[in-house]
C-alpha cells in the first residue's frame, strides 16, 4: 500500500493501467514523453485524441519486449514509476505469465535432428497432445524433448504462438555458400562512409555475435534512418550469398546502387530478379511481385528462386508487405538466416504473429523522435486540413455504401484550394513538394491543374526513373504520385508531401508517405506533411486512424478548417 504523501504524488503521473491490459496516457503531463517512449516497447496504441491516448498490452507486444530481453519485472516497474494508481492484479498477473511463456519452450538441434526442449513437463505434455501442433511432430524423445518432422520448423513456431508459448528458436542456421562482403570506408562516389551509432547497434542485435541467438529477425527504423546501410551491415558480417526482397523494380535498383557505391561486391556478383530480368548471382534482388506471380496453372513458378542458391541470408524489405505466398515458402526455408526490415510492424490484415513466428521477432526498434533530435532524420510538422462537403455531394454522400462513402468523400473537388495554396507558397520558398493519393482520376486531374507530371503503377520504369531523376536534379519541383511511391522511393530533397487521399485507414501508408520527406535536408529545413481530408465523413474517420502509428512515435498533427502558412504556425 502508498502512503498517503506517495498516493498523491502519484497522482502527478501520466499512467491508468486498467483491468482490461487498456493504459490511459495523459498527453498534458511533464512526463507524458519518457512514459510514452517506455510503453512503446510492450504496448500497442490503439487511439490518440487530443488529451488521452489508449494504449493496449497484447500477448504478442509482451513476446516482443521479452524477445529484446525486456522482463516481466522490468514492465511492471515502468508501470508502477508512471501509474497513478496501483497496477491491477489480474494485469500484474498477465504480465508475469504471458513474458514468461516466451522461450519455456526451445528448438534445437540435437545432432542430425530438430527438437522442441522444455523442463515444463506438463507443457511437453500439452504440446504432444495439441492437435495443431501434433501433425508437425515425430515423436517423444522423453518427458523434455518432442523430435520435430524435417523441414517442419517454421510451421510448429506460428502452431506454437497460436497454441500460445511462443517457442525461442536457438537451432542455428546454414552459412550458406561463401562470398567476401565488406563496407568501404569511402564510397566509390568519394565521399566518407560511415555506419552511425544506432545503426550498429541494429546489426549487432540481429548478429549477436555470430552465436545461435541471432540470426532471425526485424529491425524497425524510421524512413530515411538508413535500413539498407543495416542490411548491408549484416551482410558484411556473415560474408554469405544473400537473397534480398523489395517491394519494387525501383527499391531493386536503389539496393544495387547502395551495394555497389559502399561495399567490396563487385557489381557482376549482384543480380536482379523482376519482370524485367531473371538474372541469379551470389547476391540477388527480387520483387515481392514476381516471387508471388501466379502462373496460369494457379502455382507460384518464381518461389524456386528460394533454392537457386545455397543463401546464408534473406532480407526482406519493407517485410511487413510480406504476400501470403511468401510467407509460405518462409515456412519452409527456417534454415537459412532471415533478416526484416521496416519502418512499422503494423499489418492490417493483423498478422503480425506470422513475422514474429516466420521471420523473427523484433530486434531493434529506434523511436522516430529520437532519431529526429539526433539530427539523423528531418523534423516535420504534420497539419491536417478538414474540409466541408459540397451541398451537392451530401445527398450523394447520405446515400452511398460505406466502401462509396469513403471515395465520395476522399475526391471532394474542394481539396484542389488548399492544394493550389499549399503549392503556391511552398514553390515559393523553393521546396520540393510531392502531391499523393489513392484515386487515379483525382490525382490526373490535380496533375494537369498544376501541370505536374504524374507518375502511377501504369508509368513505365524507364519513364518512373527518369521522373525522379528530373525530380532530383530540380528540373521539376513537385510530382503527383500514386501509391508507387508508398516505398523504398530515395527522394531526399523531398521536403513537402500533402496527401488528399489515402487506403481507408492503413497506419503503415501514413508512416511511409510521411517518410518519403523525413531525409535530412543539407540545410537543416523542417519538413511539412498535409493530409487534406472532408470533415464530418469517413475521410475523417479513416484519417484518424491512419495517424495512430504517427502518434505513437511522437508526431502531433496541427487541425484546422483552411491552410495556415507555415511561418505563421511556427511564431
């Protein structure tokens, strides 16, 4: 029991941990910013109003925080410095209980055979008699130790984080065929090359000395933090024939130059697997698009790629766009080290425990204001802009279907007057401006207004190149752009995005378009996000929830009815 003087000074902290694993945070407190950076490492936000965001302890955010190494006494100490009130039993309990399961059960090798290992005897019991997990079994060694079918490793962790205990995977990996993989200390363009602090720190999370405990796994970082740097970091560690997966021909293209430009490989060893090249080396881009291509027979023709080569190492970029084909045939390859990397874990489909179990869990996760007091990515200032309806389109609007309600509202033809007055100012100051949205005829229409060029997923690569080329060298100062360049797009002069429409409420699409601007600018310019969105509809609705991961990392959006010049915010 608090004392009386401790129960009141208590009462100054941000935190209400409820019985339900929901956390009330307190935006107006002092301590509002340690608490929330804390939480963020074995809690989920789930919303963020003005005044109070509600966070939420999941089973897999506890897994996630033990897999870093986080204890269930070191969550509940968190709980009990920020909390204004007592932490709950049954939470208190919950948190014991579901850190704890998080490596009670091990797979290993044990000469030629794989086994799953626990001193809970009763828990062996459980495992041997859950049908979900049974059908990946061979047999029962003894009262500790389950043998495991062949090639059945990836398939009995996502049965084990279903059944509950989420198994530590410390079987060891292949090493893969040999290849020479160092970073150069100067890049081949001339200039000094250099992994910074955190980004080592990544690397050596995932590499964990070359022991069995690393070698799976995510590394969350902002846009622009530098991920790739990370890839190659490990790459340089393990010194192995590598498979890289990106979401697009470009983000292929980027991966090579980056290799190329700060590593010893030489640029024969590199291939490209797309629609456009099937070339297999000892390092070698794919795209998730043609890994996941159906043939006409309904087969996946391209997933042999998987076994083209002795790989040491996939990384899969942007991993939380992992199709399902994919996440497939990674079942299956459990052997070989995998490495992913994103900006956010969040999938909206939910399958969050399919990374977890197939890829790994999360490894390194760097705040994004953190990085951004560092100087390491840009400071922004994020403004939404609500708009009203046009008298015309409210009938119009009152009578759609929900799915027809949220593109009524997302093409509101009176989102073209902030547009004009955001463009105008900012072209006036000399910024960089992208223009990003969800609906083709929107964004043709916005392009020809302001005769900006448009680049779509029907824009050839050739032409999408030389776009961001021109885009680049300052021959054009603003683009209109799809969802292509949702990812892995360098555009680092960037400085300036206003979306006016987006997919319904996906977190990951506003952290990745924010992202296309968050480079560090030469002269240390604050970067601007605007999300121009119809009040009072679902385009509101769905803003809201797009802004929670954003949130979450620290980001608060300025709202208004109209678009107010940035100096004037700032004074």
């Amino acid at each position: 029991m608090l004392s009386n003087t401790a129960h009141q000074d208590s009462l100054k902290n941000p935190l209400i941990v409820q019985s339900d694993r929901s956390i009330l945070l307190e935006v107006n407190n002092p301590f509002y910013e340690s608490a929330r950076d804390i939480l963020g490492l074995f809690a989920e936000l789930v919303k963020s109003p003005e005044h109070i965001h509600t966070y939420k302890i999941t089973n897999l955010s506890l897994w996630n925080a033990a897999a870093s190494g986080m204890s269930s006494d070191m969550i509940l100490d968190a709980l009990d410095e920020y909390g204004k009130y007592e932490v709950p039993d049954n939470v208190r309990a919950d948190i014991i209980d579901y850190v704890s399961r998080y490596g009670r059960l091990k797979l290993k090798k044990e000469g030629d055979s794989l086994v799953l290992v626990s001193d809970d005897i009763t828990l062996i019991s459980e495992v041997w008699n859950n049908n979900g997990v049974k059908r990946y079994l061979q047999e029962q060694i003894d009262e500790r130790t389950l043998k495991i079918e062949p090639g059945m490793r990836g398939h009995i962790k996502h049965a084990l984080i279903e059944l509950g205990f989420p198994a530590e995977d410390i079987a060891g990996y292949t090493t893969g065929d040999h290849l020479s993989i160092e970073l150069l200390d100067e890049t081949r363009l001339g200039t000094s090359f250099l992994l910074r602090q955190y980004q080592q720190d990544a690397i050596g999370s995932f590499y964990a000395g070359g022991s069995i405990f690393g070698g799976s796994g995510t590394i969350v970082l902002p846009c622009g933090a530098g991920k790739t740097m990370v890839g190659m970091g490990v790459m340089s560690k393990l010194d192995c024939h590598t498979l890289i997966i990106t979401p697009n021909i470009i983000a292929a293209r980027q991966w090579i130059d980056e290799l190329v430009d700060k590593t010893t490989i030489s640029k024969d060893d590199i291939g490209e697997y797309s629609g456009e090249s099937k070339e297999i080396k000892p390092v070698t881009i794919a795209t998730y698009q043609i890994l996941s291509h159906r043939s006409k027979n309904d087969e996946f023709p391209h997933l042999k790629l998987f076994n083209e080569r002795n790989w040491g190492l996939i990384i899969y970029d942007e991993v939380h766009l992992l199709p399902a084909p994919i996440f497939r045939i990674t079942a299956e390859i459990q052997s070989m080290r995998r490495l992913g990397l994103t900006a956010t874990l969040v999938r909206e489909d939910g399958k969050e425990t399919e990374v977890f179990s197939l890829i790994g869990p999360k490894k390194y996760d760097a705040p994004w204001k953190d990085l951004e007091k560092q100087g390491w990515i840009a400071k922004a200032v994020c403004s939404e802009i609500r708009i009203s309806m046009p008298e015309e389109f409210r009938l119009k609007y009152a009578m759609a279907k929900d799915r027809q309600k949220y593109r009524i509202s997302a093409e509101n033809p009176q989102k073209i007057k902030p547009v004009k007055e955001i463009v105008k100012y900012h072209r006036g100051k000399g910024d960089k401006i992208l223009i990003i949205g969800m609906y083709l005829d929107q964004l043709t229409g916005i392009s020809k207004l302001l005769h900006a060029p448009l680049l779509t997923g029907k824009t050839p690569n050739k032409e999408r190149i030389e776009l961001y080329d021109r885009f680049r060298n300052g021959e054009t100062d603003i683009l209109v752009v799809s969802k292509v360049a949702n990812f892995a797009i360098d555009l680092p002069d960037a400085n300036v995005a206003v979306q006016i429409s987006g997919t319904f409420g996906s977190r990951q699409e506003e952290a990745q378009r924010l992202g296309r601007i968050l480079r560090p600018k030469k002269d240390g310019s604050i970067a601007h996000f605007y999300s121009i969105v119809t009040k009072d509809t679902r385009d509101q609705d769905f803003s809201a929830k797009r802004q929670i991961f954003l949130t979450e990392q620290g980001y608060r959006y300025i709202i208004g009815d109209k678009f107010v010049i940035p100096d004037k915010l700032a004074a």
